[in-house]
C-alpha cells in the first residue's frame, strides 16, 4: 500500500544518475543559501534528508522514491527566505500574527519551485511537510494518508532535529525526549507507523555506536 502510493506521488525521475546528482547539488546550494540567514539552522536540512533517506528505507521505499523524498526534505525550508528577519530570527516566542508569517514557507516555496524543471514531483512533499496526521497542520489542513508519505516522513526528521537542536528561545532536547515527543505526537500530529520506522532506525544506530565505543 504504502509503496503503491509512494510510486503514485512520485515515480521515477527518467534523469541519468550524473544530473541526478547535478539537482541534488543544486537542491543543497539552496538550502543553504536560505541557512545562511539563520546561524542556528545550519546543516538542518542535510541532517533532515539524511533521516529522511533512512527512514524511507526503513519503510521499503524503492530507490527513486527515496531519492525524490531526499530532495524535498533538502529543500523544505526554501520558503522561509520570504519570511522577515525581524520573525525567522526574534529570540522568542512568535505572537499569533508572526506565526501566520511562518506558516507562508510551504507555499511560498511552490511558488520558488514550480517554475524549475525536475522538481515537479517535490513540491506536494515540500508543501505538505507542515501537514498533521490528525488534519490540525498547515497549508491545506491535509488528513492521514491525503498526506503524502514523503510530507510524512519529512514531518518526523524535520521535528526531529529541530528538537535536538538548540535555539536562541530554548535549550536543545536530548535524544529520548525528542523520541518520546514523538511517540506522544503520534497519531495526531505524526503518521505512527513512520513515526515507529524513525523509531527503529534511531535504536539501530544507537546500539552500532555504544558498540562502537565499547570497542575503542
């Protein structure tokens, strides 16, 4: 079902593995370029693909699904370089107007894209990232699987680091509180069952790396 559905929203891209990599270059200057005006969200949407990656793995998505799933959680944030420094970098909390700023960023960031060949089957993900499972997310108060499976992934890695990650408003969480956040989250504002793939993936890798230091 799952990777029916992943075929059906994305399918294959049809370019050779060199522009391939050419667009995911691309994708990565961008991304960045929007990072430089946030000194706290450098390297978050790399770490985000590279969740993404692995969760949809996890998940069983096959390769050029992963791979478009990749490129959009690199390019998720791209909107947010229409939102005012004075809102994307205030040391606090937002009020509800500046708030409704933010939540311009999906859409805004169709707008950027539509126009560009070869990112046509990242937009739905990019603009759906911010969707919740239980219809309660912004832009088109999406529902359970109207979401697709790419938005839903990137939702999980994109709340993810941002929990572990500190900002200017509030200390960063550790580890398992992020995972319990997002155990406690899921079903409203995240797909479960990608919430538990994340889950499996981040138990799998903690116990390679206490293996790791038992053995330095």
């Amino acid at each position: 079902m799952r990777e029916k559905q992943a075929r059906g929203e994305l399918g294959s891209s049809g370019l050779g593995i060199d522009l391939e990599e050419a667009y995911l270059k691309m994708a990565g200057a961008l991304a960045r370029a929007v990072e430089l005006r946030e000194s706290y969200a450098q390297g978050h949407s790399e770490r985000v693909a590279l969740l993404c990656t692995e969760i949809a793995e996890e998940l069983g998505c096959p390769k050029d699904v992963t791979k478009g799933i990749q490129v959009a959680a690199t390019l998720h944030d791209i909107g947010k370089i229409v939102i005012p420094d004075y809102i994307l970098l205030k040391p606090g909390p937002l009020t509800p107007a500046e708030f409704n700023e933010i939540k311009r960023h999906p859409t805004a960031a169709v707008q950027i894209l539509r126009n560009l060949d070869h990112f046509d089957h990242t937009i739905i993900l990019i603009e759906s990232h911010h969707e919740w499972y239980n219809g309660e997310g912004y832009p088109n108060k999406l529902k359970g699987e109207e979401i697709p499976l790419g938005a839903r992934i990137i939702a999980v890695a994109d709340a993810y680091d941002a929990m572990t990650s500190p900002r200017p408003y509030r200390q960063r969480l550790t580890n398992e509180e992020s995972a319990q956040a997002l155990r406690d989250g899921a079903g409203t504002q995240w797909d479960p069952d990608v919430v538990e793939a994340f889950l499996r993936v981040a138990e799998r890798e903690s116990r390679i790396l206490q293996t790791l230091l038992v053995e330095t």
